[in-house]
C-alpha cells in the first residue's frame, strides 16, 4: 500500500491541516447560524407587522 491509500483520501488532494479544517467547519457553521437567525428575524418582523397595524386604527372614530 502507498502512503496515499494509507491516509484514506481518495480524492487525490494532499491531506489537510486539521486547523484549517476545523476553520473551515466553524465558518460554514458560523455561516449557516447567521442565515438561520436572519429568517428568523424576518419571520418575526413578518408576524408582527399585520398586528401592529391592525392595534392602531388609522382614524378615529366619531360619536353621534
């Protein structure tokens, strides 16, 4: 067996620092969180413009 196939990578590509791919992962997590929390935040300013709306009545209504 070559060194290569000892390592398991069978892409071809030189293995990787285990540094950099840790990076790499907290980055894309990092990524995925900020996208989750912005629909989130979306979602929320969503829901709550219709009850704002509906909470204030744009004229007042006059008595008889």
């Amino acid at each position: 067996m070559s060194k290569a196939e000892n390592t398991g990578n069978s892409g071809g590509k030189p293995p990787r620092d285990a540094s950099a791919e840790r990076a790499e992962r907290l980055a894309a997590a990092l990524r995925e969180n900020l996208k989750r929390r912005k629909a989130q935040a979306r979602g929320r300013a969503n829901a709550a413009s219709p009850a704002e709306g509906a909470a204030s009545d744009p004229a007042p209504k006059l008595r008889d």
